[in-house]
C-alpha cells in the first residue's frame, strides 16, 4: 500500500486522474467551508458544490478511470470514505442550523407534495341544489334559529300540552330562559311559523337548516340532521298544487324516472296530511324509504299566526336534505355523511 501523503504533488497518481493529496485537500476545505455554513441557502449551496453531480466528488470518482490499475482500489475506498465523511457532516450541520434557526430545512431538490384540491361538503353543494330547484319554481329562502322556544315549535303547529311530541326522551330541552322552555328545534317547520308572522299572504318559501332528535343512529337515522321545509300560503290551494310541487321537484332533481309516492299519515300541523317516500338503495336493495312529510296547513295553524282560514289556504312539506343526497349520490349509509373521512368525501 502507497505511504498516505497530504502533498498532491508528491501523489504517484496521474495528474489526469484523482490523487490521494487532492482527497485529503477537498476533505479539508469542505469541512472548513460547511463549518461556516450556517443558513439553509449556504447548506445547499455547499452541498452541490461538494456532493453535487457537477460538485468536487463526483469530479473526483470521475478521474478514478485514468489512475493507475494497480492504485484504483485504495484510491476508491478513499473516495467512498470522503463521500461518507462528507455526508455525515453535512448531516449533522444541518441539525445543527435547523435547531438554532427553529425552521425545518427544504430539500430543494426533493419532489414537491402534492395537496388534495378543497371541495364544499356534499351537504352543503346537496343544500345549494335544492335551493336552486324550488328557486325556479318560484319559492324564496327563509331562515329561523335552531335554538327555539315551546310556542313556535309546539303550540303554534297545533300541538298541545301532553302531546307525546313534546316529551323529553324526544327532544334535546335546554331549560328555562326568562320563564321560557327552550329546546333545539326539532323540525324547520318552526320557520314556517317565524314566515306567516313576519310576511303578508300570498307567500312562497323554503327554508333549510340543523334540526334534532335524540334518535338512535343507523343506516338511515342521526340525531342530527338537515330538513328543507317548503310552505305556500294563498287562496283556493289543494293537494293537486302540493303534490306537483313535490313532483315537479324529484323530476328536476333526480331525473324524469324518480320514484315518489304519498301516504296518507297525520302531522298535527297539516290536515291532510302524507308521507313522502322515495324508492333507493340500502344494503343492495331498491326500497322505498321515507324522506319526509307534507300536507294542507291545519287551520289552526293558520289561526295561530292571525290568518283567516276560510281566505286563505296552504300547503307545507318537509324532506330530509341527508336522505335526499343518499338519493341522488348512491350512498348508504346516513353516518358516512358526518364522519369527515377525507376518502369518502373526496368521491363527490
């Protein structure tokens, strides 16, 4: 083995070629120059200049070719040494800089990562598309608050004290206020209520919002959920005019071959009143399954808010907005909608 020498021109190498000297001379100035380095800029600005593919290394494994056969394998166990000597300070400097500046270090050269585009939640684009619908069939946008007393969501839909609805294991109460019961809405048909009080008949609104019932949770139930309610207020209107507006609406949005039907049932608001069924998928199966209720606004009703009810007339309706985008986007299960997997949500 050739004596180890710091003088490259006393290197029995070829001037052509890498020297021991040279690797002992590029060692010792790349270690004084990263000992100076003390920014993210000048790292990687001594990093292509010594382990760059244009930098002092490779410069240097290049000219390993025209060395001396009987030199080049010493000669490249010192380059492989120099390269792994050269990398582990540039290491450790690194830590050192990125502990002092308190700023994570970028590898420029690293592929960059890619971000998912942002997206609004399939309920509120589901939301947006009712909203259009009932818009173009001439319906405006009315609003209440979630949070709302005994009157407007019991007494004034013509449903009395000791009714089963108003039981505590069927709502979420939250105490008196100033000598009022107040609870979280159970349906927006409140906001029907808040509409004929502050607006003249004729008048024509939906209204979308949270409502909530301590439900047990499965396939097709939360206890928080999402309804649209519509109302129509005018003289001399039917069943006719209430279940166009429900068909005119599961064709426009669904599609001239949507499924709907009515079922006479009984809502203490609404006399006569009907469920809304609409056939979809669950589990496999194409079933008919309940998005909501509708029917001619009670009298009573009417009375409440000081309309006449031998003048005027109306109809109402309520769907679930939850059941409606299961509808019309194939999903199965209602819990999906409000456990903010990124997986799930990224298909819509």
């Amino acid at each position: 083995m050739r004596p180890y020498t710091c003088d490259p021109m006393s290197s029995p190498l070829s001037s052509t070629g890498a020297s021991f000297g040279e690797i002992d001379s590029i060692l010792q100035e790349a270690l004084q120059e990263l000992g100076l380095a003390s920014s993210a800029a000048s790292l990687e600005a001594w990093r292509t200049r010594f382990l760059g593919s244009n930098g002092k290394l490779k410069s240097l494994m290049g000219g390993l070719k025209s060395a001396p056969k009987d030199d080049k394998r010493e000669l490249g166990q010192r380059l492989n040494d120099l390269k792994e000597k050269l990398e582990s300070a540039f290491e450790v400097q690194r830590t050192s800089v990125n502990a002092t500046s308190g700023t994570p270090l970028v590898d420029l050269t690293e592929p960059g990562i890619t971000t998912g585009e942002g997206r609004r939640h399939i309920l509120s684009r589901t939301v947006d598309e009712i909203i259009d619908v009932f818009g173009r069939m001439g319906f405006t946008v009315a609003d209440g608050p979630e949070v709302e007393d005994e009157w407007h969501n019991f007494t004034a839909l013509n449903i009395p004290q000791g009714h089963p609805a108003r039981d505590a294991s069927d709502n979420f109460y939250m105490g008196d206020s100033v000598g009022v019961k107040r609870l979280l809405r159970t349906q927006t048909s409140t906001v029907q209520i808040r509409a004929m009080e502050s607006q003249q008949p004729p008048l024509k609104v939906v209204a979308v919002g949270r409502v909530y019932r301590p439900d047990t949770h499965d396939a097709t139930h939360f206890s928080m959920f999402h309804q649209i309610e519509g109302l129509c207020v005018d003289r001399n209107l039917s069943l006719v005019d209430l279940k166009t507006a429900l068909l005119q609406f599961a064709h426009a949005y669904f599609g001239a071959d949507a499924e709907v039907r009515m079922r006479p049932s009984f809502f203490p608001f609404t006399e006569p009143s009907a469920e809304v069924d609409m056939k979809m998928h669950i589990k496999g199966q194409l079933q008919w399954v309940e998005i909501g209720g509708c029917g001619m606004v009670d009298p009573n009703v009417l009375e409440a808010v000081g309309l006449d009810p031998e003048q005027w007339s109306g109809y109402a309706f309520g769907l679930g907005v939850e059941r409606i985008a299961m509808r019309r986007y194939g999903i199965t299960d209602i819990r999906w909608l409000f456990e903010n997997d990124a997986r799930f949500l990224r298909q819509f």
